[in-house]
C-alpha cells in the first residue's frame, strides 16, 4: 500500500511520471492518426497535486474547453474528499479528529471497494497503513532510521478491521491510525473523468488522472495504445491495446524516501510483513480504481497469491510482473 502517491511538500512522486510517460508515448506513436483528421482535443492540468492529461477524440480544442472547465471543477471537488495534503479535506480531517460525520458518498464507495480489495489479497492492501508511511517519512526528514520500538508501535495503529465506516460516520477505533487512499483514488479520479465525459457523450476517450483509463477507439480506428516504463526509467516493448479498460502500474522504487534508495513507497501493512516482493506490477481491469488498488497490494504478494487475487475479479489481468 503506497503512502504518497499524491505529491507531497516533501517528496516528489515518480509514479506518476512513469504512468503519464507510457501513456504519452503510446498515444503519441499511433499510426494514420494525423491521416484521419478526426478532431482531437487535449487538457493537461493538476490532479491530486501531480501532473494529469485528457485526450478526446471528435471535438476541437476550442469547443472543448466549457467541458474542460467542468471536468477542472470537478478534479477539485474530488480532491476536497481524498487529498492527504489539504487540511480541509474528508480524508485530512478524519486523520485529525479520529472521525467524520456525513462522509461523501464517493469517500464511502471507495471505502467499500477497498474493502473488497482488503479481503481478495489477504490484507496486503491496507489504507490504514499510513502511520507507518508517517513514522519514515518523518524519519527521513531528521536523516535518521525509525527504531524498532517506533516500528512496533506504527504497526500497533495499523488495521483494517478497526475502521468503521457507514452513511453517518466513519471512524477509527484506535488512537493515532490514520488513512491514506493514495493506493487507489488516482484510479477512481481516473474513473470519475472518465463517466462524467461519457455522460456528455464523448466516447472516444483517453483519460490519465495518474494511472490510465481508455474508452472508445483511438483517432483513425484500433484501440488506444499504452507502453509500460520499467522501473529504470525505459520503455518496455510491450504494447497494450485499451479499450473500455483501464491500466495502472505500481512500482515501490519509484518513490523513495532515502538517498541510498532503499526505501520505497509501498509499505506491507500484514503483522507479518515480508516487504515487497516485485520491483513492478501492472495490472488492467474494466475500471481504474480496481486497477490500481490491485498494482499496489500484488508487489506485495507471492505468484500463488497474485493469482487468487487476481481470479477474485471477472475484469482483471496481471499484464506484466518485473523481478
């Protein structure tokens, strides 16, 4: 489960750099596109505080723009529930006090899909894994290692069975846990764009609201087209078709929180831990959200592990593992 993936004051995210490289590079290399003179208009802009693009095949750019200007406001009203990093968010205010009446919809029906994640990777994916992420974060600023004991006691805060979550509230049941969604709300942004321009008709659609979510067919015909970054900053060979499926990557070295590199992003929250144990995991599925909660918890699990999870779900495919 990664802890930043929104960019902090303190630390840059790589992730997102790798997701928007590949999908740029794949979109940028589409055959008979400029051929078939089909309108193509682009926004590039800020989501959850890294960079964000939308390509829409069928309009110009100028008649795009009242629709970009609803999907700007709406990115804000997304980021006012899930930003760690506004203090007066739905999520920064629930770290705060411990717990949040009235919470959004949107805040509950992630909830509920983490929950199913939860459960189909035998707990590796854990939002209530931010006050480990926390103690070496804040480690790392005073050039230091976390103790054991400070260890010991993050990993006391950390549960999921300890979040209660209804239409009326949502609370921890422990002192000092705290939750992060940055595992999984770049893909339900992803996909909340992506419904919200299919509402208004557009279905010919590229959406990378930091992992990648396609609809329709790319200009000049075929599926849209998205390359994989390796986690040494290439491009892999591989190419995947997307159409109507989403695509997300999640790699632990792609943020780190020391200079020598060791310590990544993606933290085991299991009493057990063992680390991680891919340096990449790509996976794809019908929404983005589910996709990118997935590439988070599998680089945490084993091949036999990876595979229950992944038949948990009728839409998702490990599309590539790097050891």
């Amino acid at each position: 489960m990664t802890g930043l993936t929104e960019k902090s004051p303190r630390f840059p995210s790589r992730r997102r750099f790798i997701a928007i490289g590949a999908a740029a590079a794949g979109v940028a290399a589409l055959p008979g596109t400029s051929r078939a003179r089909v309108p193509v208009a682009t926004w590039r802009g800020i989501a959850l505080g890294a960079d964000a693009s939308a390509t829409l095949a069928g309009i110009s750019q100028s008649q795009a723009r009242p629709l970009f200007a609803r999907m700007e406001a709406e990115l804000g009203r997304l980021e006012d529930i899930f930003s760690l990093y506004q203090a007066q968010s739905a999520l920064s205010r629930l770290n705060r006090l411990g717990r949040l009446r009235n919470p959004p919809p949107e805040l509950l029906e992630l909830l509920s899909l983490s929950d199913t994640i939860h459960a189909a990777t035998e707990g590796a994916f854990d939002p209530t894994v931010q006050p480990l992420w926390s103690l070496y974060a804040d480690a790392v600023m005073r050039n230091r290692m976390p103790r054991e004991s400070e260890i010991r006691a993050a990993r006391q805060r950390i549960g999921w069975q300890a979040l209660r979550y209804d239409s009326d509230l949502v609370e921890f049941a422990r002192p000092g846990m705290a939750l992060t969604l940055n595992g999984i709300a770049q893909g339900y942004v992803t996909d909340r764009i992506t419904e919200l321009l299919r509402a208004r008709g557009f279905g010919n659609i590229l959406i990378d609201m930091g992992e990648i979510r396609a609809s329709g067919t790319r200009p000049g015909g075929g599926p849209w087209r998205a390359g994989i970054a390796d986690p040494d900053g290439g491009v892999l060979p591989l190419r995947i078709g997307l159409s109507d499926r989403a695509l997300a990557t999640s790699a632990p070295a792609a943020t780190v929180l020391d200079s020598a590199g060791r310590i990544g992003h993606i933290f085991d929250p299991r009493p057990a831990a063992t680390g991680t144990r891919w340096r990449q995991v790509t996976v794809s599925a019908d929404r983005a959200a589910l996709a990118d909660g997935l590439a988070t918890a599998l680089c945490l699990l084993p091949r036999k592990a990876i595979a229950r999870a992944i038949g948990s779900f009728a839409t998702a495919k490990v599309e590539k593992l790097i050891s």
